[in-house]
C-alpha cells in the first residue's frame, strides 16, 4: 500500500461532557454520531461529532486517576488531547517516533482498527495517534470510534470543514520540526500541510493544543449562536472544550 497520512480526529477533554457538546453541537451546526462504550475501561465517557470526514471528539473523565483527568490538572483545562492521523502503517510509524525517542503510550488492536498511541510528554503539546482500519482508506469509509453509521451525521449547512489546527510553544519552528519529524510531514514556515488540515505551530507561553481553524458558511451567525450561549467572542473567536475556535 502506498504511504499516506491524514488528519482522521482531534479529540479534546474536558472536565463533563455538559455542556461541552451540546455547545458544539448547537454552535456549529454538527450532529453526536456516536459515544463509545470502550472508552468506559480508561475511565472516559465520550462523543464524537463528523466534520465532514474528519471526527471532532470530546472525551471526559467520570473516575479519579484517569490520564485525561492529570492532563485537564496540568493544563488549566486549556488545550486539545489528541491528534489522531490515518495511515497506511501505524506501527511502523510508532517504530519511527520509538527510534527518535518518542515512546509508544498505548496500542488499540480492534479489529478492523489498530492504532498506536504515542507519549504526550514525547510528543508536546499533545498526545499523537497514527491508525489504520483494514479494508477502509475512504476517508468516508467505516472508521469503528466513530460508530458504524457515522456518515449520516455530516451536516454541512452551517459548518463546512476544519481547515487547520494551531499549536503554540515558546519555540513554534522547534516544535513544528519535531512534528513534523515524527509523523513524516517536512515543517514549512512552521506549518504541516496535509491533504486535508494544516498545522499551524505559533509562539505561546506553553506547549499546547490551542485552537481549531472552521470553514462555516455564515461566520456572523455562529458567533451570535456563541454569545447566545454564553461565550466571550472575540474577533472570530471564542474559547470551547479548551480550545480556541477560530471561524472563517
């Protein structure tokens, strides 16, 4: 199979589910395709929303002790958990990221899905998962987390597509590089251009998950559905499941 790689999920965490997901939805026109019971063994209850083909997650923690729970502890609650990527071959791409000392955190073998999980300390700013469901490289093919009919919840009428994530550091260029070198992707102008989603690497005070870039179809009245619920706009912006979400 020829190499490929794609932003497949970005998933965030915060400390309930409520309102968190519901604000989503209602703000950016998406639809719950699914909530995954086998979450439920890591201490997590979850849901997931398509943005177009890429997944759009929130996790929470309902029990003490959990890595999400440690990671909202040291973060304030500010910044993404996860990029997840779709490939071609995760566990050679977790055999790379062990070779430049990132280890591997967690291995998820359901078949027809297998993903590695690498460190979050190894990789900054946020944990890295490569994976792979057999027999599916349609991006609109069956992807398990997602629940087997998640397709049908793609709404387009408000939301269009994510465009970009943006991950801050005191040293973008070094972080954008180190991405870059463990998911094969050359950092340009501290960016990572994928098919499907750029990285954007900006200088900030910590090493985090800062925003997620939105193509909608009427930027003004997302905002308005923001402040109707509550949340400081800025500019284009307002703060969600502790992350920034940037409107265009």
């Amino acid at each position: 199979m020829a190499p490929y790689l794609r932003l497949r999920q970005i998933c965030l965490v915060a400390p309930q589910l409520a309102p968190v997901i519901s604000d989503i939805a209602e703000i950016m026109g998406l639809s719950v395709c699914y909530r995954d019971g086998n979450v439920a063994k890591y201490g997590l209850e979850n849901a997931l929303l398509p943005v177009g083909s890429i997944l759009l997650e929130v996790v929470a923690p309902f029990k003490d002790g959990t890595t999400a729970g440690r990671f909202i502890d040291k973060t304030g609650g500010r910044g993404g958990y996860m990029a997840i990527f779709c490939c071609d071959d995760p566990d050679e791409r977790g055999r790379h990221a062990n070779a430049m000392g990132v280890r591997t955190a967690n291995v998820i073998d359901h078949a027809p899905y297998h993903g590695v999980q690498l460190h979050p300390r190894d990789c900054r700013a946020a944990f890295i998962e490569f994976n792979h469901t057999e027999g599916s490289d349609d991006l609109l093919g069956p992807y398990p987390p997602a629940g087997p009919d998640w397709q049908k919840s793609i709404r387009k009428d408000v939301t269009q597509a994510l465009t970009a994530v943006e991950m801050q550091s005191p040293d973008p260029h070094g972080l954008a590089e180190h991405w870059g070198k463990i998911i094969g992707v050359a950092a340009r102008d501290s960016e990572l251009r994928l098919p499907n989603a750029t990285f954007r690497f900006v200088t900030g005070a910590s090493e985090i998950m800062s925003a997620l870039e939105f193509r909608v179809t009427d930027v003004a009245r997302v905002l308005h559905a923001a402040k109707a619920k509550g949340h400081a706009v800025a500019g284009n912006e307002f703060l969600l499941g502790g992350v920034t979400f940037r409107v265009g």
